[in-house]
C-alpha cells in the first residue's frame, strides 16, 4: 500500500508541476469565461450598421407598409428598374427592393438588390410582411376579416411541475434540463476520454524509455498501473475544480464591472420589470423564475453524481487503456484497441437524442446501468429525476465493473510490460488473460 501511495504521489506532482498543466489550467478557465462573457460584451460593443432599402413597389399592394425598423429604413421610387437599381445601388450606396407587376397571380415574388449581401434580419422581415399583407388580402377576398384570425391565435404557456414521491411540487424547465443533460454527458465523455489517453500515453513512455524495467524491480506490475491510475484521476480532479473555480471568478470579475458600468441597463429593466407587473404578470419577475428552474433540479445530487460518474468512468476506462499501452509497443498501433474499447462511450453520445427524449425507456435504463456506458447515459438522466435506487444500482455495478476491469487490465499490463518487439493481437492477448500464473 506504501509503494501504492509513492506511486500515487510520483505521478500528481510530477503532472501538475508540467508546463502544459500550468498552461491548460490558466487557458481552460479563460476560454471557458470567454463563451460566456464575448457575446454579451460583442452584441454591446458592436453596432449594426445602417441600412436604407428603396422599395420600387409596381403593385401597390405593399406602399408605406414597410416599417423602418432598427437600423433599417424603408423609403419608396417610382422610376423604372434600371434607373433606380443605379441610383440606389450605385450613387447611394443602398439596397433596393422590387417588386413587380403581375397579371394575373398573387405578386409573391419579388427581388431583393445590394452590392453587399443582406443580412437575415432584412430578409426574414422583409418576407415576413410580404407574406402578412398577401395573406390579408386573400382573407379579404374570400369575404374574410383578418382581424378575427388575428384574434384568434393565443400564446399557450405550459409549466412542468414535478411531483416528488413525498408530494413536494417543484417548477421544472424541459428545455434548461436537456441542455444540462447533453452538457453533462459530454463533459463526462471529453474528461475520460482525456485523462485516460494520459495513462496511455505515460505507460507507453515508460516501456518506450525502458523506465518500467527499473520500476517492477520493486514495485509488482499491478501496484504500479493503479498508482498511475489513481494519481491521473487526482490530476484531473485538481484541474476540474481549478477551471470551475478560476471561471467563476473570472466571470464574477467581469460581471461586477459591468454593472458598475450600465446604470442605464439596469434602469431598462426595472422597467421592464414594471411593465410585466403593471400587465398582471405577477410572478414572472426574472430572478423568481430562475430561482424556481433551478429549484427544480437537484444541484447537490447533480455535482456529486458528475463527480462520482466521471470518477467511476475514468478508473474503468483507464484501465483499460493502461492495459493497452502496456501491450503495444508504437503509438500507431493503438487506433486498433482503443476503437472498441470506446464505442460504448461513443454509443451513449450518439443515442443522446433517445436519452433526452425518453429517459425512462426500458433501453435507457439498461444503458444507465451498464458499467461501460452508465457514466454518460446516467448523467443524461438524472436531471429528468431518477429513482434513487436506480442510482445505486448504477453506482454498485460502476464500482464492481471498474474491480473487474482493473483485474483483467492487470493481467494484460503484467505480461504486455515486459515484451517488446511481439506483434500483439487480440489472440495474443486473450492467451495473456487466461494464462494461469
């Protein structure tokens, strides 16, 4: 156990003292803050430039019904179109818009002329008072008011209320669960496999250097691989609290400069505030509606279960890659290994779709239960709530697959350590597996 933890203590420290741990350590927190703070910093700092539209209508059906609208202004010619499309594009440095005659259709065409290529805002809005305006006049000819279908159309609003087993309501938001599903899974996904390509690529080094003959020479094979296991994991556990911690400081900096800097906007919405109140939208104030979407999710219960999952998957396929680095000699050859070693954790990726959609299908549940893919699929669940004996019995089988694993990975490590030059396949290594020592 002493040379377990020695072990353990070599690969922490001489990990984290790296240049590249410093330097992902520092760049992780920045870039993860950056895709949070740059589009709300952008979408101020930008500003849109001013577009002026001519509307060369021959219809008549759509004059003076284009609005102007944030910077787009609408104004209207009479000339014929190659006269205009040169005064417009040409000597004004506009876009002009043409709507032409028809005889006998609907005028649902029209074209849409610039030097440069208009944005979608312009398009989308374009179209979208085209498609009003003709859609009315219809109405009106079949002797239809398009009021009554105006006032017609409600906005339904659907709250998800979760009932828990001791009658607790809990406000719940599907879409802000799915996303923290999908993000959750993935982060699982991108974390084992990053750490557990180290251990890989670290037992590869020491059989290529040679190192590892020194080191079995006091320590057994299997001391050796689950120290460096271990003691990746601690790795990896410093730096994810090092980015969760370094990242809400960055954007706690930046959000405490910005509201010393945007009275104006807080103004905006205060306002905006009272507008809601003063409407009879009581209860939809902001910050009581995020209050609530996180009430109804188990942060406490969605931490620990990140921490565990990724724990338990990163020990069980690092197992298994330090089995493979163990027993091939170049890093050519360990495409061939690592591909199905992973395509379970690929699986739960590429099933995400069915695992947000129905987390509690018999295939699901399975999936959550299944060692080699419980880590990603379990963690897709459990913002949609998961009976807490489904949980330990995920956790339970996680535990004894990764004891399994480690135990047949030991095998391959002890014998693949030492060989060089031995083309392994997979009939090489299933002899190393059941050869009995």
């Amino acid at each position: 156990m002493k040379k377990t933890l020695l072990i353990i203590q070599r690969e922490y420290l001489s990990r984290v003292k790296k240049r590249s741990f410093i330097i992902m350590t520092i760049i992780g927190p920045v870039l993860m803050a950056a895709m949070i703070i740059l589009p709300a910093y952008l979408a101020d700092w930008s500003e849109a430039t001013e577009k002026r539209i001519a509307v060369l209508d021959e219809t008549g059906w759509f004059y003076e019904k284009f609005k102007d609208q944030d910077n787009i202004t609408f104004y209207y010619v009479n000339g014929d179109l190659a006269s205009e499309k040169e005064i417009a594009l040409t000597k004004n440095g506009d876009l002009l818009l043409y709507i032409p005659r028809t005889e006998l259709n609907i005028p649902v065409n029209s074209e849409l002329y610039s030097i440069k290529q208009p944005g979608l805002n312009v398009t989308s809005y374009i179209k979208s008072v085209m498609k009003q305006i003709v859609e009315n006049k219809k109405l009106l000819a079949s002797g239809i008011d398009p009021e009554i279908i105006k006032s017609s159309k409600v906005h339904i609003n659907l709250s998800t209320i979760k009932v828990e087993e001791d009658g607790v309501e809990k406000k719940s938001n599907t879409e802000i669960e799915v996303g923290l599903a999908i993000f959750s899974g993935i982060m699982i996904y991108f974390f084992i496999f990053m750490f557990g390509v180290q251990v890989l690529k670290g037992v590869m080094e020491e059989k290529s250097n040679r190192i590892v003959e020194v080191i079995i020479s006091s320590v057994k094979p299997f001391q050796l691989m689950l120290g460096k296991i271990i003691g990746v994991a601690f790795v990896g556990l410093t730096q994810f609290l090092l980015w969760i911690i370094l990242t809400l400081i960055l954007v706690g900096i930046f959000q405490s400069g910005m509201l010393s800097e945007s009275n104006s906007a807080m103004e905006m919405l205060s306002n905006s505030n009272q507008i809601l109140n003063n409407t009879g939208s009581a209860g939809t104030d902001p910050m009581l509606m995020i209050n609530e979407i996180i009430g109804g999710i188990n942060i406490r219960v969605m931490v620990m279960s990140f921490i565990f999952y990724f724990l338990g998957g990163y020990l069980l396929y690092s197992s298994l890659f330090a089995a493979i680095g163990g027993a091939i000699d170049h890093d050519t050859d360990s495409q061939q290994f690592m591909l199905p070693v992973s395509i379970p954790l690929i699986f739960s990726i590429a099933l995400s779709g069915v695992i947000v959609n129905q987390p509690d299908s018999t295939l699901v549940i399975w999936m959550s239960m299944v060692p080699f893919t419980s880590p990603i699929t379990m963690m897709m669940r459990i913002p949609f709530g998961v009976p807490i004996e489904q949980i330990w019995i995920s956790v339970g089988l996680l535990v004894l697959g990764f004891i399994a694993t480690a135990w047949l990975a030991g095998k391959i490590y002890k014998t693949g350590i030492l060989m060089y030059g031995q083309k392994v396949s997979y009939p090489v290594i299933w002899k190393w597996l059941t050869r009995k020592y």
